[in-house]
C-alpha cells in the first residue's frame, strides 16, 4: 500500500513539472486545458503524500512502540544523509549537465542561469532555501526538509528518552507528537517565511507518525479516532487542500495498518516498482523534463501534437532514468545507510497478519534506517 501510494504520487509530481516548467506545457495546453491545468496547480499536492509517509515510516524504524529509545542521535542522523545523499547528488550533476545543454538550445525563463559555486555548495549541503539561493533542480528543496524532518524527530525523541522516570514513555511522545501536528497545520504551516525551514512541515510529518502509532491494531481504537479528530479541526479551522490530502494519507495508512492491509493490497510488481523507484525518479525528473523542453521548442517551435508526444516521452523517460538511479545508486546509499546502523531487535510487525504464521507479516518498504 505505501508502494502504490508514493510511486503514484511521485508520477503526478512528474506529470505537474511538466505541465507546469517550460513552453511544453503551455504549447499543449489547448489540447486538454483542464487536464494540464489541474495537473499544473492541483497535482502538486502529492508532495504531501511524501511529508505523510515519511513521518509513518520515522515512527516505525525509531519508534515503533512509541517509546523513545533513540541511544545515538547524531548516528542516526548520519545513515538518514546516507540515505538521501548519493541519489540526489547525482540527480543533481545531472541537472548542472541539462542546465548546459538547455542554455545551448532555447531561451526561456524556465531555462535556470549558469550557477555560482557558492550555490552548488549549497545544494550539497541541503542548505540551498536556508542561504537563499536560486534551487538548480525542482527537488531539491523536499530533500532538505526531508533531512531537517528526520534529524528534528530523531532529537526530539531522544530528549524525550532522557526525561526522568516515567518522562521517557509512549503517552508523552503521543502528547508531544500530537502538539507537533497541531501547532505546525495551525501555525507554522501558515508561516510562509519558514518555508525554507522543517517547521512549516512538521504538522504533515507528525500526522504520519500518529497514523504509524494510532494503526496499531494491539491498541484501543481511540488513537484512530483521536488522529479523525485532529485532521477534522484542522481542516474546519482552515481549509486548505494540502492538509486534506495529507490528512487523508494519513488516515488511510493509520486504517490499513489496523486492517492488516499495508502489505496485501494493492497487488501488483508495477505498482510496487514505482514505490521502490519513487525517490530516484523524484530527484533525476528535472533534468529529463528541461533537455525535453529544450529539444522540443529547438526544434519544432509551436508544434502541438509533436509537443505532446514529446512531454509523454519525458514522462517516460523520467521513469527509467529514475529505475537507473535506484538501482545503481540509491540501493548503494541504502546499503551503507544499514550497514553503519547498530544492532537492533526488529520492529513489532504491522497489521498486516498471514493466516498461515499468526503475528508475522513483511513491514512497509523502507522500513530499516529510515
């Protein structure tokens, strides 16, 4: 279920750069303009889905029980850079490589300029929206919140695994949890100067951690209706559709824990490769979609229905450039990540439960370091 849901997710982020960077979009926009519309201001969304599942995730491989047992934080917040790293910095020389070639080829506000070497550093160093410089890849910025989220949960539960006596306990990281996501969907979230900033993200983040805790079905279901609770005020408060989807993600994964559906359904490799993809085809899409805009409006300015088979291409292209990348670089992060991680007892397994071996069940994917 978590395949399904991030692989769709990253293809809709895809379809989205798409329809909304460069001439492509535009030139086939007459085409189908409410499709390309939606998928230009609405399709974005899905990032969402991403803060959500990363906070699930986080929940079950540093807290499982909810019990803050978090010995090495520093550690821990090295194999999540293991992680991300490798794929992205590759991604991102990709898209110096792209920026290069789409100068040479068309004049367009899409096109980004030659960066400094301040700005590249930058991005290496996931710092590039915190310093204020130009983004030279339409992922980047995710990826650095996506650090700030894991090391500000990684923190914040191994303060709380130093509290005194009972301090240390599940009901005190569910209460600091839950004012976590209350206060970043009421306040920070609203803050459009902490958009550089985790805080802006961590009601999302935090409603995933919730849904990892509340799904389990070994508790009452109060959690399941408490977290209901939650996503309804904040929705009634102050509408605004990025905490529905996320809220909705939330509450999907929390109710296909409970009923042991996380791992049985939906059936299907395709499904389940664009899951395992997702994150390389995330970072690596923008290059690809800037070389298409190039070569397109280069060398057949204006041509429609050319246009269009040209950005399906790029969408496709995305996909095995993204396949290449996890396979020969994000599996090697993941690796190293897992090696440098302590010995551990395994995480209690999800909901989902095989009749043929009672309380044993394969976890969600991703479900190691990090």
């Amino acid at each position: 279920m978590i395949d399904a849901i991030r692989g769709i997710a990253a293809q809709l982020i895809v379809l989205h750069h798409l329809a909304w960077y460069g001439p492509l979009g535009d030139t086939v926009r007459p085409l189908a303009p409410a499709l390309l519309d939606w998928l230009a201001f609405d399709a974005r969304r899905a990032v969402q889905v991403f803060l959500v599942i990363g906070g699930f995730v986080a929940a079950l491989a540093l807290a499982p029980d909810a019990v803050p047992v978090v010995r090495r934080p520093w550690a821990a917040i090295g194999r999540r850079w293991l992680r991300l790293a490798p794929a992205y910095l590759v991604a991102m020389l990709a898209a110096l490589l792209a920026g290069v070639l789409a100068r040479a080829l068309l004049q367009h506000e899409s096109v980004p300029a030659p960066p400094s070497a301040a700005q590249v550093i930058a991005h290496a160093l996931m710092l590039q929206d915190v310093v204020g410089t130009e983004a030279l890849t339409a992922g980047a910025w995710y990826v650095a919140i996506d650090l700030q989220l894991h090391a500000g949960f990684v923190l914040m539960l191994w303060l709380l695994g130093r509290l005194p006596g009972p301090g240390a306990s599940a009901p005190v990281t569910l209460a600091a949890t839950g004012l976590l996501a209350v206060v970043g969907l009421q306040v920070w979230g609203h803050d459009d100067a902490l958009e550089p900033w985790a805080l802006h993200y961590v009601g999302l983040f935090a409603l995933g951690a919730l849904a990892w805790w509340s799904g389990d079905p070994r508790r009452a279901p109060h959690g399941v209706v408490g977290l209901a609770a939650l996503v309804l005020a904040a929705v009634a408060l102050d509408w605004r559709d990025r905490e529905l989807v996320g809220a909705c993600t939330a509450l999907a994964l929390a109710l296909g824990r409970r009923q042991g559906v996380l791992s049985r359904w939906p059936r299907g490799r395709g499904l389940a490769r664009l899951g395992e993809i997702s994150y390389s085809v995330f970072v690596v899409h923008y290059p690809v979609c800037l070389l298409a805009n190039a070569c397109a409006s280069s060398l057949f300015p204006g041509a429609s229905w050319v246009h269009l088979a040209v950005m399906i291409a790029a969408w496709l292209a995305s996909n095995a450039a993204g396949a290449l990348l996890h396979d020969r670089v994000e599996v090697r992060g993941r690796a190293h990540a897992r090696l440098s991680a302590p010995a551990r007892r395994p995480p209690p397994a999800p909901a989902s439960v095989s009749p043929a071996s009672p309380g044993r069940s394969r976890p969600p994917p991703d479900a190691g370091p990090d």
